[in-house]
C-alpha cells in the first residue's frame, strides 16, 4: 500500500511517515499541493494525508481539484491539520 502526505511541517512528516512504515504503508511526502499534483500520475497512491493549512496553499484548492479528476476521485483522503 502506498500513502501520499500532503504536508509541509516536517515534524508532521516524520511522524506521519514513521506511523505509516510500522503498519507496511510506503509514504512519499510533498510540501505542496502543486508539486503533489505532478507527482500523483507516477506515484498512484491508495490513500491520501492532506494537512490543510499549507504555507501558501490551502488543502481546499487540492480538494477542490480532486473533485474534478475521476481518478483522484477514487482515492480516499486524511485531512489533518
């Protein structure tokens, strides 16, 4: 299983991502919605961490451009904060 973290406090990352490792969940972190955007064809993650109050971007625009995108659609999504 793999796991997209949509995050830009490295903290949060690194507890996140250790979390994840100890249940067999590969994780890729990402501080921004833009570069996650690129990255989603080629990674294809089965679940998403979205931290919604990034520095310059909100979780909202990313949501918002999922739900125009069937395939990201499909992908259920964490909200943290």
């Amino acid at each position: 299983m793999k796991a997209l973290i949509i995050e830009d406090d490295p903290i949060s990352i690194i507890i996140l991502t250790q979390l994840l490792s100890q249940v067999g969940i590969n994780a890729e972190s990402l501080p921004t919605i833009s570069r996650s955007i690129k990255v989603l064809s080629a990674f294809k993650p089965d679940i998403i961490f979205l931290d919604l109050f990034l520095w310059h971007e909100t979780g909202l625009e990313f949501l918002e451009y999922r739900r125009y995108n069937p395939t990201l659609a499909a992908i259920p999504i964490v909200v943290t904060s």
